[in-house]
C-alpha cells in the first residue's frame, strides 16, 4: 500500500520517481484481497502487485530506502551495510525530517537524508517499536486495512511535504 500510496503523491507533486516495493516475502506474491479493496476506494489499483523480495541490487541503487518496520530496516542493512544512513522506517523518517524541517528545494535529497540520519545508532533496529513500525494488516479484516491504509497516507503526505518541496532537486 506504501509504495502505491508514495508513488502517487510523488506523480502529484510531479516528482517522476522510481518508486519500489520489496520486501521479505516470497516473490510473486499478489497484493491482499483487502489491500485492493482499500486502495481501489482511495483510487489507486494494487490489482498488478506482485511481491519482491529484497536484494541487494535493489538497495545499492536506491536513493532512500523506507521500510514499514525496524525488521525491514534491518534486514536491509544486514543485507547491504552501505544502506544504513538512507535506510529509515517511515515513521523514523517522518519524525526525523521534523526536527531537521523542510528540505529546500535547492538541497539534494542526500543532504538531507544525512541531516536526518545524524544521531542514529544500528542497534536501535532491534526489537519491535510503535514509534517506528507501522502494523501489518495481513490477515486482519478489512478495518484494519483501512486504518493502516489511513496511516500511511498520512506518513507519505508528511514525508513528501518535508522532503520533496515543488521544484526540488533530487
């Protein structure tokens, strides 16, 4: 939902990027039968999701990688250690591009992501935290979905606020 949620607000800022879902799933998995209902009503289409399991690849190249939870986070960083300074929770990130405010548009978004790593030590990604894992709804009912969806939209409308001014160099 992130990834559709992100990319969509990114279009509309006009922001052309490259916006990817992996995660520790099996590949090839479609998106949850709710997952599409949720987003469908909020008019984006998960009907084409497929499920990517992380490499390493995919980390190396990224700008910024956002995982919903600290064991993303970390799964990533076993996985690629030269990803840990732009490799965040959405909630982290949200929070932390607060206390550093509004990237300017003339500020590269690696600046920025620096400024927003500033203090951080690895082993705060162990273990579970409300204050940077967003809950997954898997297997949940439909309400679920839907305050997750409702959270997400509001972490990606705070995130691209902070971080991707109109004009912005990226």
């Amino acid at each position: 939902m992130a990834e559709a949620l992100l990319r969509d607000r990114l279009e509309s800022r006009g922001f052309a990027a490259h916006v990817h879902s992996a995660g520790l799933l099996t590949s090839g998995r479609p998106a949850s039968e709710h997952g599409v209902t949720v987003l469908r009503e909020r008019g984006l289409d998960l009907g084409g999701h497929r499920s990517r399991t992380m490499e390493t690849e995919m980390l190396r190249d990224a700008d910024v990688v956002i995982g919903m939870a600290r064991e993303h986070v970390r799964e990533a960083v076993v996985l690629h250690p030269p990803v840990w300074p732009r490799a965040f929770t959405l909630k982290e990130l949200v929070r932390r591009g607060a206390e550093v405010g509004f990237r300017p548009h003339d500020q590269p978004l690696a600046e920025w992501l620096a400024k927003c790593h500033v203090g951080r030590v690895q082993r705060d990604l162990l273990g579970d935290s409300g204050a940077d894992d967003v809950a997954d709804p898997i297997g949940s009912p439909l309400h679920a979905y839907e305050r997750t969806a409702t959270e997400l939209h509001d972490l990606v409308d705070r995130l691209v606020d902070l971080a991707f001014p109109p004009g912005a160099i990226t």
